[in-house]
C-alpha cells in the first residue's frame, strides 16, 4: 500500500510564471528552466503577452513554444496599466511568479488569493527602480507591496540586500544573477581568426597597430553618447592611434552617422548580430559606454573586454557586476575623467590584459545556466521540496 509520504512525493507541481511580453533573450532562459524543472517534477508554463504600442517598437520580442509558452492578447489601458487576460495556467499553478510592477493589474488579485492563503505568489524584479525618484509614490508603493508575496527572486545581489532591508524574510529571497544567453557569441568569437581581423581593419581603412575601443548597444540619449563623443575627441588628440567603432541602431542613429562622418578615426557599423557582431566585438580593446548599462555588460566580459562607464544614477541592476579597477572602470560622469580612464588603459598594457582577463573570468560566473539553476533551487525552496 502507498503511503501518504510516497504519494506527497509523486506529486507533480506545476509553476506558472507570467511576463508582460517575450523578450528575445529570455527565451533560452526559459527553455533551461524548462528542463532543470522537469527533473523535479515540476511543470512550467510561461504566460506571456503581445506587445503594446511603444513596446513593439523595440522589435526585440519572441514566441516562446507551446506547450512550454502561452501568448496571449494583452493591452496597456490609458499608458499605464498592463491587462493580461488569463485564468486557467496560474489558477491550476501550485505556485505564480509575476514581475513586481505597480503597472500589472493581475498582480492585485494574486496579492488578494496570497494573502487568503489561497495561492503561493513569488515577485521576480529589480526591488526598486534605480531609475526613479524612491520618494514618489509609485516607489512608496512598491515597498509595501513587495510585501505581499512567499517568495522573491531578486536579479541580482543588491536587489536581494534591498528587499531584506525592507522587512522580508531572506530565508525566502532568492537572487537569480540575471544574465543573457552568451554561448553563441562566445561559439562565434571562438571561430574569428587573425585573417578576418586583418580584413575588417583593411574594410574600416585602419591600420594593424591601430588601437580600437567599441561600443555595442542601442542608440538612445540615455546612452550618453554626448560624453562618448568629446571624451573620444579628446583621446585622440594625445593618442592618434586610437580608434572607435560604434556598433548598434536606435533613434540618435543620424546623429552618430554624422559623428563618424567627420572623423576617420570613427567608425559607425549600424546594427550587427551572430558572427558579425563577434567579429567587429574581437577587434576591440575595451567596451566604452558612459550611459545606461544593462545586461549588454555580459556581451562586453565575453569578448574579454572591459567596461567603462560612468557614475550616473541611471544604470540596470547589471551593473553590479562590474567590479571598478578589476573588469571594469567606473567614473565621474565627466567627458574629461571618461577621457583619462580610456587613457589610463592605452597607457598601461599590463594594466589592461588584467583586466581583460578578468573581464572573461566574470562572462563564466554570469550565465543562463547559472541563472537557471538558481531560480530553479528557489522554485524547490517555496514549494517545500528541498
């Protein structure tokens, strides 16, 4: 006869996460989780919805597939609240994972059921918006509100610090280490060879001893090209080897292109992607990007490149994990202190293959797989099964 300890442990879980929309670069994340889930007996289902006007912009959105994935026909009403009209996959959920965001109204019924006893809720985020006045009400909320979970799954290490600073159990924190999938760029670097490296300074009209910084993203204001550009000028002027290669497309798009246009020292590729991308990326000394940085900060540690960036009260939680002086420099968010951070790495050859090193050391701690397995610990922990 089966006894009731056997039979708890037969049991098949089901998790149900919902996102406001697919984004490309989860998809691998997703399908890993997948499968480290399954070895436990869980089931995973991902509601997703369509992108709204603003978010479809982007162009940066995927189709996660069935039976894993489940799209459905969102809206955003008046600009500011998310609608995602499902019932079944997180009614039948042993457990629910939303975004904390005051913008989904789901989130409220689920807070509700939570708080009856009804559901196991677990937030997935940021904590607070590094981007936002902490004093606004919006902010004020939100700390209330993160409140009304089991579980939370923090992206990064600071993210799980604030949330425990704010009251929650930390025994029921999990911090995922967000990243990208970067086994594919790491594949299409590994294959770059020193004859296509010589033909794409030959096509970029540079010479072999020429000495090339990049910049790899979208090109948007909060990028802080304004810095980007007169610290250039300025290295320039004392190194004339130096070299920079702007890579990306977005809305300031003219406004690089004329940059480049003046200066044959500035090269703009537009947008590149898969074996183009590794190939310009393999030329580079160091990553520059004096504005917003996120998770292209993981691109950036597998090309062994490291990231300079600026002190500005703008920057995704990712940024924690450049470590200033190890893989990465961190300055006033000032053109003339920009300046002198690339120079102090053209200046210092031993300086600078440590930290490339380093830089490649950290791509490794920063994974999808990583990211997987620790968010599937945390799925366990809140469910009881570990």
């Amino acid at each position: 006869m089966t006894s009731k300890v056997d039979s708890k442990q037969k049991k098949q879980y089901a998790v149900c996460i919902i996102q406001p929309v697919m984004k490309q670069y989860r998809v691998p994340f997703f399908l890993e989780l997948e499968r480290i889930l399954a070895d436990l007996d869980v089931r995973l289902t991902v509601v997703y919805g369509m992108p709204w006007r603003g978010e479809a912009a982007r162009g940066d959105h995927a189709a996660l597939p069935a039976p894993l994935g489940h799209g459905v026909n969102s809206s955003m009403l008046f600009g500011k609240v998310l609608v995602i009209p499902v019932l079944r996959p997180w009614l039948a959920a042993d457990m629910v994972v939303v975004e904390h965001a005051n913008k989904n109204l789901l989130n409220y019924l689920l807070a509700a059921l939570h708080g009856l006893g009804l559901k196991r809720l677990a937030y997935w985020s940021h904590g607070y918006d590094r981007q936002a006045d902490p004093h606004a009400r919006g902010e004020r909320f939100k700390r209330r509100s993160l409140h009304w979970a089991n579980w939370w799954f923090a992206y990064t290490d600071d993210a799980g610090r604030y949330v425990a600073q704010q009251g929650f159990d930390p025994a029921h924190i999990t911090v995922v280490q967000n990243a990208i999938d970067t086994r594919e760029l790491r594949e299409h670097l590994a294959d770059v060879t020193d004859t296509k490296r010589s033909q794409l300074r030959d096509e970029l009209g540079w010479p072999a001893n020429c000495r090339i910084a990049i910049y790899c993203g979208s090109l948007y204001e909060n990028k802080r090209f304004d810095l980007l550009m007169e610290s250039a000028d300025s290295v320039h002027q004392h190194h004339p080897e130096f070299r920079l290669l702007i890579v990306g497309g977005g809305p300031m798009s003219k406004q690089i292109a004329e940059y480049a246009r003046e200066r044959s020292w500035v090269q703009w590729a537009g947008p590149k992607f898969g074996r183009e991308k590794a190939a310009l990326l393999s030329l580079a000394e160091m990553w520059l990007n004096p504005g917003l940085v996120g998770l292209g900060i993981l691109d950036a540690f597998c090309a062994r490149l490291p990231l300079l960036t600026t002190d500005l009260p703008l920057h995704s939680p990712e940024i924690e994990y450049l470590e200033p002086g190890i893989n990465g420099l961190i300055t006033a968010p000032q053109a003339s202190a920009f300046a002198e951070a690339i120079e102090s790495l053209l200046n210092d050859s031993a300086k600078l293959a440590r930290m490339r090193a380093a830089a490649e050391v950290a791509s490794h701690r920063y994974s999808i797989e990583t990211m997987a397995q620790n968010f599937a610990t945390g799925v366990g922990r809140c469910l009881g099964l570990s």
